[in-house]
C-alpha cells in the first residue's frame, strides 16, 4: 500500500481521489491546493506516490514535477489531465512523470495505475 500525496486545485478532485485511494488501502499523506505547496507537501511527507493536477493557481503542475524530480529523481509522480491537454501531458512525460490519468476521475484506471507504479516500486 502507497503513501499519497494529493495535489489539485479542485476540492470535490481531490476527494474523489482520496475516497478512491483510501478505499484500496491507500493513505492519503497530505492535500495541496497548487503546485508550490504540493512541492513542499512532498518534502515534509516523502509520499510514494504523487497525484499531481496540472492547470492549478500559483504554479501549475509541471513546474511543481520539475521541482520534484530535481529534488529526487526517483520520485513517481502521476498526472491528472483534463481533456485537450496533450500538449502539456508530454511535455510532463518528458520532464519525468510516470503516469497520467485523465478527468473525468475513472476508479479502475486510477487503481490500476497505481497498482502497476508500485509493482515497479517493488511494493
């Protein structure tokens, strides 16, 4: 089971994703609203994986992953994109994202992928 960190601008995201996450046995270490906070939530919770909202206020989703990656490189960060967001999603994948999910918020993806991180993890 995965520690989680939640990063999403939208509250009723971020609960979907927790109720989703806890569900399946997941902890949910921490919720940040933008990216800034999401960069510092992931320094003083060291979460195994990481949710990360990319349109958000104050610092968008990809410049937080960049901070993350650069803080650690071995970090797993998932993306969750709204449609039309393809550009941004690469761009994501390039800079070291593992993952992406797509809104509408889909359980058994979002299970799934969680599930296959882990099993890279060794978890």
């Amino acid at each position: 089971m995965a520690k989680i960190l939640i990063v999403d601008d939208s509250r009723t995201s971020r609960r979907i994703l927790k109720d989703i996450l806890e569900r399946h046995g997941h902890t949910i270490v921490g919720e940040a609203v933008n990216g800034k906070e999401g960069y510092e939530m992931y320094q003083s919770t060291n979460p195994d994986i990481v949710t990360m909202d990319i349109t958000m206020p104050v610092m968008d989703g990809i410049d937080s992953l960049k901070l993350i990656m650069r803080l650690n490189p071995e970090a797993k960060v998932i993306m969750v994109t709204a449609a039309g967001q393809k550009q941004k999603m690469l761009e994501a994948l390039k800079d070291g994202a593992s993952e992406y999910i797509a809104k509408p918020l889909d359980e058994e993806a979002i299970v799934k992928t969680v599930d296959e991180i882990l099993k890279k993890m060794g978890h």
